[in-house]
C-alpha cells in the first residue's frame, strides 16, 4: 500500500547558531546549523572531519546516540535531530567545534524555537513507508515499527521511581504540536547515580538546569516539572530524534516499552535489513 499523504518537507534559509555544554563531556561547545544539500552532517570545526547522520554510523548508545564515520564522531545528537525531524528539516549543515552537540536546558525546545524561524517550505521528498511489522526485543523492553497511514509515535516507559512508575505518550507528528507538547520535556537521571555516571565519564555537565533529576517520589528540580508525565514525553522526543538517522521520514507506527536508544538504532537496522520491509518513496 503506498499512501497519498505526503509529509511535510521544509529547507532552512540561513545559518543558526547555539551554544552551551555537553551534558556528558561538561566541556563548552557551540555549533552552527545552516542550509545543506546532502542529508545532515556535522563539520567539526576544531578536527576538521565530517560525519553524516545516519544509521549506518551509529557508534554508542549508552545515554546518548553517537554518530561516527572517517574518523570523526559526534555524541547527543537526539535533540537537535529530533527537532530538525519534527519541522520536516532533512538537510542540514552542522558546524560545531567540538565532540557533543550542547545540551541547552535537555530539551528540543531551544533548538526548535529559532530553527522554526528559519526555515520555509520545500519540495517534497523522499520518504520510507513501513510494508510489515518489525520489532527488536531486550527482555522486557521492546521496540516495534508497524503499517500506518503517518507518523505515529506511541511510548509506555516504567520505572521503579515513585514519581514515574508507568507511563505512555502517544503523539502524532504530522497533526500534533511537537512544539508544546514534546519539544520542553527535558532529559533526565537519577540524583543517585551521578557519581558512579561521572566516574565513567557520563553526566558530567549535567545540571538541574539541563535535566530533571530524580530523587524517590520526587524531583529536585526547584521549578518541579514542565508535565506530570515529562519523562514519557522525553522519551518520544528521543524517539523522533533517534529514527530520524533512518535519514528520511519513516511513515509508520513507532512503539516501545521500556525502549532506549539501543533498541531504537538496533530497530533501524532490523527494518533495512530485508528490502520486504520498506519500500521508499520519492514525491
């Protein structure tokens, strides 16, 4: 079945530029996000080595998704892919001056609000419909890609922590409002793990201005949180940002319980793996 739907597709017009911290590195970094004609890539200014986001170089999943390719690699990039993904961006530009894309607040919300205001409409182009089911499985935690006429993302998460326990966000990208309803959950972690995290070089510029940290049945957060249910939200926009490495949209149903980004970059491998589970579109 091929829909007639056509995702939305939009081109930045100009160069925007973002600066902070890498939230594992704790090291400053500021990037520059322009126009492009190859998918996205990200130039790194201080090595001088290109890599293209894509499955295909998907290096570390711990936390974080880590592209690399020629020698040159690029950590956390789910947030700012997520929200090139959530305004149809699918070439791009990236310059940036070190090896983590910044943090910002943990959110996709700093990245969208000025990219939002620098792009304008495309031509469409390709997309990647899902012909069958496919799905990757970790013990309890799964993650699915189905047949459906858009792009549905549906994510239950369950956690021992009182102040999440079980929750599910279903969201649809193409009549959804990625902007107040994904784009401000912020990444988060426990209070209690940040030592042994930071003795393996993780969560080293984490803060309680760039992520939720969890403490029991409560948040340490001064400012409490932007949902009830932020933490399944966060996990959708990870999601976005995750399958958009498949580097063109993926028309289908998305679901995961208990997912990550292992078993989301394991899933992009399991659906190109046989030509019978997708077929690409080009409009």
């Amino acid at each position: 079945m091929t829909t007639t739907i056509a995702p939305p597709f939009r081109r930045l017009t100009r160069a925007v530029s973002f600066s902070g911290v890498g939230v594992h590195s704790g090291a400053g970094v500021s990037c520059v996000v322009g126009p492009g004609d190859d998918g996205i890539r990200f130039r790194r200014t201080d090595t001088g080595g290109v890599v293209k986001a894509s499955w295909r170089g998907v290096g570390a999943t711990r936390l974080q998704t880590v592209i690399e390719g020629e020698g040159t690699s690029v950590a956390t990039v789910e947030h700012l892919m997520s929200a090139l993904a959530a305004l149809g961006v699918w070439n791009a530009e990236v310059e940036i001056d070190g090896a983590e894309v910044p943090i910002l607040d943990g959110s996709a919300a700093p990245f969208l609000a000025p990219l939002a205001e620098a792009v304008e409409p495309a031509e469409a182009g390709p997309h990647i419909e899902v012909l069958r089911p496919v799905s990757v499985r970790e013990g309890r935690a799964f993650a699915a890609l189905l047949p459906w006429p858009g792009r549905r993302f549906d994510v239950g998460i369950e956690f021992p922590d009182a102040i999440i326990g079980s929750q599910r966000m279903v969201f649809d990208v193409e009549t959804g409002d990625y902007g107040a309803e994904i784009a401000p959950a912020r990444t988060f972690g426990r209070l209690k793990d940040i030592k042994r995290l930071r003795r393996r070089g993780y969560g080293r510029g984490a803060s309680l201005d760039n992520a939720v940290a969890v403490d029991g049945a409560r948040v340490a957060n001064p400012d409490g949180l932007r949902f009830a249910d932020e933490f399944a939200r966060h996990k959708l926009l990870d999601a976005i940002g995750d399958l958009a490495l498949a580097e063109a949209p993926i028309r289908g149903l998305y679901r995961s319980h208990r997912g990550g980004h292992r078993l989301n970059y394991a899933l992009l491998r399991a659906l190109f793996s046989a030509p019978e589970n997708f077929q690409l579109l080009l409009n």
